[in-house]
C-alpha cells in the first residue's frame, strides 16, 4: 500500500506538472480525482515521465460532460508541452520571397504545428490563468473552429482560429499548393475576398514563424 501509493504520487505530481492549467481552473482536490482516475486506467507506457498524459483529456472529457473548456485546457496544455520539447526548425523570411511562383508553391509547417478542434473559449481562460488574471466564464465560441499550437523560436504559442483558417492549414499540411488554398478560399468568399483572405493568412503564417520551407 505504500509503495502503491508513492507511485500515484509521483504519477499525479506528473500530471499537475503538465497540465498546470487545468489544475488552477479545477481545483486541487477536483484535479487529484480526476488524476486519479487516470492513473488506476493508465499505467506509463514511455522511457519518461514526460510522455506521461497523452490522452488525459478523455479522462476528462467523460468526467466533465458538461464541461467542455476542462478537456479543451487539457489538449492545450499537453500540445504546448509537446511544442516546447518539439524538433527545432529555422523558418522561411518573408524578405526572401520575392521571386516565389504562389500557385505551384507548396509550404512546410515547423514540425512543432498542431492544430485541434475548439468549442469553447478555453484559449482564453490559458491565458488568463497564465496572466494570473481572473479567468472569464467558460463559455461556447460563436461557431465551432480550432486551436492552433506552434513553437516560435523557443516560445511554445497558440492561437484561437476560425474554421476557415483551420481548412486552409488543413490543405498546407496535406501537400497542396498554395494556390490550391486560393481557389479553396475564393470557392468559399469569392475572388476579391478569398484572395484577400489567403495573402492575410500568409502574412500571419510567416509572421508567426510557422512555415519552414518553400518548395
């Protein structure tokens, strides 16, 4: 029993570790059940203690029905860690573009992107805790869209997007063509907005620091 009990210490320790927003938006006595929980389900499976909590938030999600923004905060704080320990990449500097061929140009995220559904506005609430600031009323985002996570330089950052730039992204991972993502753009808001639209997403992109690589 003690030697059982040290390691769900430790295992739980872990967790608060990683997923320290969730633990200040629950609770500590709230987080410790669903770690808990977790733990008696999910024995680690890595070399590190640090791989440990890749699905923590289904454990949440069943425990907080109701209360999507908890497992939200959860895939956020593990995809965050995961950036920051995430392969270096240099990027590509919207100085060196000049003589790009946009429609057959094919961009290379940094390894450290991922991007994940959102509902509600727990982007907002990460930042907020993260400020030290009372955290808004877990709320539902006017329509569904999506977080997007990437490490720029040594920052790990995030941004709340909209579905429509989640599309987009979803196209440049794929392999497609930037100018496949203008006439996908231009099929959804029409030549002068969708073309708008797609040279504003990368100017944000490489401002960022998100894409690697012309090719």
């Amino acid at each position: 029993d003690v030697y059982h009990n040290a390691y769900r210490v430790q295992l739980a320790d872990c967790l608060r570790e990683t997923f320290e927003k969730v633990f200040l938006w629950l609770g500590e006595d709230a987080f410790l059940v669903a770690a808990r929980t977790y733990i008696e389900g999910t024995p680690p499976h890595g070399w590190t203690l640090g791989a440990y909590g890749a699905d923590f938030d289904r454990t949440l999600a069943a425990l907080y029905p109701g209360d999507p923004e908890v497992a939200e905060l959860a895939r956020l704080d593990w995809a965050l860690c995961r950036a920051f320990d995430g392969p270096d990449a240099r990027t590509v500097l919207p100085a060196a573009l000049g003589a790009t061929d946009w429609d057959r140009a094919v961009l290379r995220l940094v390894p450290t992107t991922r991007i994940f559904g959102a509902a509600t506005n727990a982007g907002a609430i990460w930042s907020a805790l993260t400020a030290g600031d009372t955290p808004p009323a877990a709320a539902m985002l006017p329509a569904p869209g999506a977080m997007l996570v990437w490490r720029q330089d040594f920052t790990p950052c995030f941004r709340t997007i909209e579905a429509i730039e989640q599309e987009a992204l979803e196209l440049v991972t794929a392999g497609k063509t930037f100018g496949a993502v203008c006439s996908a753009l231009v099929a959804k808001l029409g030549p002068d907005a969708g073309v708008q639209q797609a040279g504003t997403m990368l100017g944000q992109w490489l401002h960022n620091g998100l894409v690697r690589a012309l090719e």
